[in-house]
C-alpha cells in the first residue's frame, strides 16, 4: 500500500528495548503461549479510550484475558444478518471456542463515545445523527440506557449514570446471543459488569438483585 509508512520512531525504540529485556528475560514463557495457543479465564469488553488499561487494573500476564475494545463498551444485540460485526464475532469466538468462564463488560468515568450518545440524545450533536456518522449508529446501542437515565436533572450525574448503562445495556445484550444464554443457563459461564472512575482508581461491580453498582 502507498499510504503505508514504517513505524513512529518511539515505538520501534521501544519494542527494541521490550525485544532486549521483557522478551529476552521472559522467552521460554512466550514460547509457551505460542505452542499451547491461548486459554484464557474471561473475556474483557472495555472501551477503546487509550486511558483504561485493563490489565493494569487487574495485574494480569499475557494470555489471561481475551480483551476486546470498541467505543463506550457496547455489545450490540444479537443479529445474524450476514453484516460486518467485529463485537458479535468477538463473543463468539470467546464463548464458543474459547470456553471463557467469564464475560466482563468494563464501562469508565469520562468516557468520550458515551457523552456523544448523550449530546445526540439530548439534540445537542445532530453530526451524529447523520446516518453516515458510524459513531452515531453505533451509539444508537445505547438509546434505551438513555431512555432510563434521561429523567436526571443534574447533567453529569445523568453522564455518569448512561455510563454505568452502557455497562447494563451490553449486559442485557448479551444475553441476546443463544450460545451466550446457553451456556449461562448450563452455568458455564457468568456475566459481570463493571464500571472504573478514572482519576479515582474506584472500581464498581454491577450488583445483579439490586440494579446498583456497588464499590469494590
């Protein structure tokens, strides 16, 4: 491709000095990983915001999440339609041929593609409601998780409450997915939501008899 050109400089710096260090102190591990493939505990749902760093926020080594991020979190419903669906193909990589024992869908504060679907929602970003903006559509995931929140007369705690439905929502489709609610219901696998507050460090967990998110 001609619009294709080598790597920022920074970054190659780097993977020389992970390739000398990381990689050499580590490379019967990775060895490992190559032969046996991966066999990971979860599937991670998070946002594509270069601020989560999941495996920061769970200590975890290569090969212990599957991770899959995308704008604000979102799972979409399940719909067999012969389109392009990364999301949908993801979660059923991860719960059919994985065998993951869990599926996590981890929202945050601040997030940028929720308050989009929050500004389109309230008339305030009509650009998104183009039928050509991908962002748009793809946050029309989140209407319903808006239609629940929008009664919240303090803007950023109507922000922050779309977010934690962003989890919900995902939640909710989820269980959309027949292979998903299958091996639910063979309690192979379990849901769980989360939602992280960035410049806290707080971590809340979706609490499935309450509705609520509750403090770790």
């Amino acid at each position: 491709m001609q619009n294709a050109r080598p790597l920022p400089a920074y970054l190659i710096q780097r993977y020389q000095g992970w390739k000398a260090t990381g990689f050499a102190e580590n490379k019967a591990w990775y060895r490992r990983l190559a032969d046996e493939g991966q066999r990971p505990r979860a599937m991670i749902v998070s946002c594509c915001d270069s601020r989560v760093h999941v495996t920061s926020i769970f200590g975890a080594d290569q090969g212990e999440f599957f991770i899959h991020r995308n704008v604000a979190n979102l799972v979409p419903p399940y719909a067999p339609d012969g389109d392009h669906h990364g999301t949908s193909a993801a979660v059923e990589y991860a719960v059919t041929a994985l065998k993951v024992a869990h599926v996590i869908v981890l929202g945050h504060s601040n997030c940028g593609g929720v308050q989009g679907c929050h500004d389109m929602c309230t008339g305030h970003a009509p650009e998104l409601e183009d039928k050509s903006s991908f962002v748009g559509r793809w946050m029309d995931i989140l209407r319903p998780g808006f239609e629940r929140v929008r009664d919240i007369e303090d803007d950023a705690e109507r922000t922050t409450a779309l977010e934690k439905e962003s989890v919900v929502v995902s939640l909710e489709n989820l269980m959309s997915f027949p292979f998903v609610r299958d091996a639910v219901e063979n309690e192979t696998l379990s849901l769980h939501g989360a939602w992280h507050d960035i410049g806290e460090g707080r971590l809340e967990f979706y609490e499935h008899e309450t509705q609520e998110f509750v403090p770790v």
